[in-house]
C-alpha cells in the first residue's frame, strides 16, 4: 500500500497536515538551524496588522498546570514591513506560507487584504477573528455570527488565495458562526482561537502578565479543541476544518482528525521543541501503518458516535 501525508486543503496542498501555528515560526530566523522547515507541512505566519504593534507589556508568559497562560498583544511590525522583509523570509524556509491577518474594522481587514494580492509566497489567508471590533464595539468579533461572516466574507470575496477564517472555540454558537463563514465563502476553518484566562502570583499580589488577563494554550486545551472541531465538522462535514490547540504528539493528531480534522497547527509544543512538528507528522504515519490505512482522509471522522447521540445533542440544542 502507497501511504501519503499529502492533503488538500480547499486548493492549498500540503505535504503533511501539519502545520507551525500562528506566531510560533517568529520570523523565519529562530527556528533557523533547530528544525527543516521544509519538512513542515506549513507556516502560518505571526497574526499581521496594518500599522506596527508593539504588543502587550511584559512578562507576557507564565506557567500554568498543562499548559501557559499568554499575552503577546499581535506585536508585529505592519503590513508593509512584513511585506518587504519576514514574508519573503518565511517563503525561503517554507513554501507555504499561510498569512494570519487581523484588523479592528471591516476597512482594515480589506486593507490587509489588498496589501498581499499578487504576492506569489502566500499560499493562503487566515483570518484572526479572536480580537476587539473597534468599529462596532464589541470584544471580540468572531463571537457574532453577522459580523464573523461579514469579515471572513470581504476577505474572501477578495482573495486570489484559498481563505481560512479563525474562530474562537470559546464563543457561544461556534457551529452556528462556522455555518455563516462558509456560506460567506471561506476555503476552510481553524478551530483553536485560545480561551481567556489569568495567572495570579499570590506571593507576589499580582497577575503572572504585564497585560494581567491573557489567553491559555498547552496541553490542556485538547478536550476542548477536539470538542470544538467535532461540533464544527458535524455542522459543515465538506469544508476542511484545521484543529489547532494542545496538540504536541501524532497521537494528539490521530484524535483531532478522528474528531473531524482535515489538517493541525502545532503552536506551544513547537517553542518547546522546534521539531514537533515533524515529529507529530511521523507519528501519524506510525498510525496509519498500524491500522493498515492510506492518506489521513481515511482517518478523518472514524469516530463510533452511538446513534442515539444525534437525536439527544439535537434535542440539548434546541430551545425551551
């Protein structure tokens, strides 16, 4: 039996499903000489805003059981710069560079947009829809289904490049959002954007961050990834869902595509060892060997769900 990790990703194909989340590839130049980026299925690119961000104060990291609690702020460095100099960067490591966008308006996320059509090493978009709407006031934008579907829709109205649109697992009417992004026009869906969190230093009297509130990432997020994604694949079975959230191991993988995913991001187990994702990529294929099987399509959604559980979820979900 031929086996290959190859997929395809509504018009982006990868070598293996696995790719570097967003953020945790930096620039190009720190991972240089700790892992072959080439070896990776793809990069997606730290979240790029129009002008440059400094970020959130620090610390911006601190420990927490299972995982970190984190806040970064999206410090990059604009658009124009990222243009010039990281993209380029990224596209030499790793041909396909997926380029994560995000903007407090509709007009910014256009801009975005605009700024990286005709650019020949962006392989796809992904839309961060886990920050503040600024135009309409609200704390974050993909927890609205109108609002969601608005932004991912401009984007991919626009896009000469297969779009992805990022939506927090923690929102209320996550299957419901993924639903309005797909009818919008999205390629895809990342399923991961991080839930809030806080670490408290009670020797000290003082929150672990700079910022104080962050965001919580690690290990301890894959029950409710793969909860996220399974809801998600169930309510839009054709559309390539990317699993990203506490997933450091093939077996982690293996779990996250029988819940439904096509594709995963590795994010913190990548700071913590470069070559994650490789490794990741080679236990998936240890899996597939010892189930006999092809491709990871043939692993996707092979969980045995009772056939009781649809009419009872179904029932849960409706209104009283």
């Amino acid at each position: 039996m031929k086996r290959s990790l190859a997929v395809d990703l509504g018009g982006i194909e990868l070598p293996t499903p696995v790719m570097i989340a967003s953020g945790c590839a930096g620039t190009g130049r720190e991972l240089s000489g700790l892992v072959d980026l080439r070896k990776v299925g793809g990069v997606v690119s730290r979240t790029i805003t129009i002008e440059p961000e400094k970020g959130a104060p620090t610390p911006r990291v601190a420990e927490s059981p299972a995982g970190v609690v984190w806040a970064t702020g999206l410090q990059n460095p604009g658009i124009d710069a990222f243009v010039a100099d990281e993209l380029p960067r990224l596209a030499r490591s790793n041909g396909r560079v997926i380029v994560s966008i995000a903007g407090g308006t509709l007009e910014e996320y256009v801009r975005l947009t605009g700024a990286l059509q005709g650019r020949t090493e962006v392989s796809a978009i992904e839309v961060y829809l886990s920050g503040t709407d600024r135009e309409l006031g609200r704390s974050v934008l993909g927890a609205h289904v109108d609002r969601a579907a608005e932004v991912a829709g401009a984007v991919a109205r626009m896009s000469l490049v297969p779009v992805f649109a990022k939506l927090p697992m923690h929102v209320a009417d996550l299957p419901e959002i993924a639903h309005a992004v797909v009818r919008a026009g999205v390629s895809g869906l990342t399923i991961g954007g991080p839930p809030p969190a806080l670490d408290v230093q009670p020797e000290h009297l003082r929150p672990g961050l700079g910022g104080v509130t962050g965001w919580l990432s690690g290990p301890a997020l894959l029950p409710m990834t793969l909860r996220a994604v399974f809801d998600v694949a169930r309510a839009v079975p054709d559309t390539p869902v990317i699993a990203v959230g506490g997933i450091r191991s093939g077996g982690d993988a293996v779990e996250a595509f029988l819940a439904g995913a096509w594709a995963v991001q590795v994010g913190t187990a990548t700071l913590i060892d470069p070559a994650a994702p490789v490794s990741v990529a080679q236990g998936i294929v240890e899996y597939m060997k010892a189930k006999g099987l092809a491709s990871p399509a043939d692993v996707r959604a092979r969980l045995r769900v009772p056939a009781s559980f649809g009419a009872v979820a179904q029932e849960q979900a409706e209104p009283r």
